[in-house]
C-alpha cells in the first residue's frame, strides 16, 4: 500500500532539491574582531578583560584576558567545558604547577575543574590567554564558599557596563541571542 504524498510535503521537497548543494548566498556572513577593535575592561588589579564573543543560546562567552607577572586568580569552577589558548606569557594552576601554559599552549578544562590560576611572578610582561567559557564560572572563598558566579549573561553585562561607564565603544562585539 503506497500513500499518498501531502502537496504541501511534495512542494517542500523539490524547494529543498532545487537548492544548490553548495551555499551559494551569504545568509550568514562571517564576522571579525581584530586585536584592536575592542577595549579591554580593567579590574583595577592589573588584570583585565576583552570580551569578543558571546553566545547567550549557548551559554558561551569568549575572551582575551590579560593578567600580569604574579598574579593570582580566585579558586573557581567551571559548570561547562573550557578551551584556552596561550598566546603570551606563562601562566600554571596552583593545583599542577608542573603543567605551565606558555605561548601556542593549548588547555582543555573539563566541567568542575577546581583550580587557581597564576602567573609567575618572575616573568615579564603580561600574560596575555584566549578563553572560551561554556556556562559558569564559580568563584570561591578559601573554605570553598561561593562568592561570585559569572555566566555568559553576566559577563556581557558587566563588559557593556564598563565599556559605556568610559564611553568606550564595544560594537564589534559579537553577540548571538539577546
């Protein structure tokens, strides 16, 4: 027994079949963020933060962090995997200090991994890590209390809130889903 084909299914099909298989239309056109095309957010600590990318569907924010010789940044969690890339300076978990990202590393963090991260203090010159962040990160205090929890929406909030506090411009930063 052979059923009929819905005429609305039918005229779907040959739309989809008409098309090329290759895109040949620019639906969704790249986007770039150079080096220079967003201000970093200082914390008033020597560290400081470029937000590039985020993804607020997907619960993904991705940055350049900037941190300088000796510093020491608070126990934290993530609820999500994590990607780092190296691009300047050294920097190492207090948990595993045998493992030291230089420029060109590459980290993988699985979801709850407790760690501190530093950079050595005999260094010189800034450490300068691409991260990109799925979900949150949980700060804690030194008994393990949560202090702060920072996400992809909060993290976009606090960015566009320093950048507009100075009057810096932040329109190249990508955001998917607001």
């Amino acid at each position: 027994m052979t059923s009929a084909i819905p005429p609305a299914l039918a005229e779907f099909a040959a739309k989809m079949a008409a098309k090329p298989i290759i895109p040949t239309d620019a639906d969704a056109p790249t986007l770039h963020v150079g080096l220079d095309d967003l201000p970093f957010a200082e914390a008033g600590d020597g560290s400081a933060i470029q937000l590039l990318h985020v993804d607020l569907n997907q619960g993904l924010w991705i940055s350049n962090t900037r941190l300088p010789p000796g510093y020491k940044v608070v126990r934290h969690f993530h609820t999500g995997l994590v990607y780092a890339v190296t691009h300047k300076g050294r920097w190492y978990y207090a948990e595993t200090p045998e493992a030291v990202s230089s420029p060109g590393s590459y980290l993988f963090e699985p979801a709850g991994s407790t760690h501190t991260l530093m950079t050595p203090a005999d260094q010189e010159g800034d450490t300068l890590v691409w991260f990109a962040i799925y979900g949150a990160n949980v700060n804690l205090d030194d008994e393990g209390k949560v202090v702060s929890v920072i996400d992809a929406r909060r993290a976009l909030e606090l960015y566009r809130g320093y950048c507009d506090a100075l009057g810096l411009n932040y329109d190249k930063l990508i955001v998917v889903g607001e």
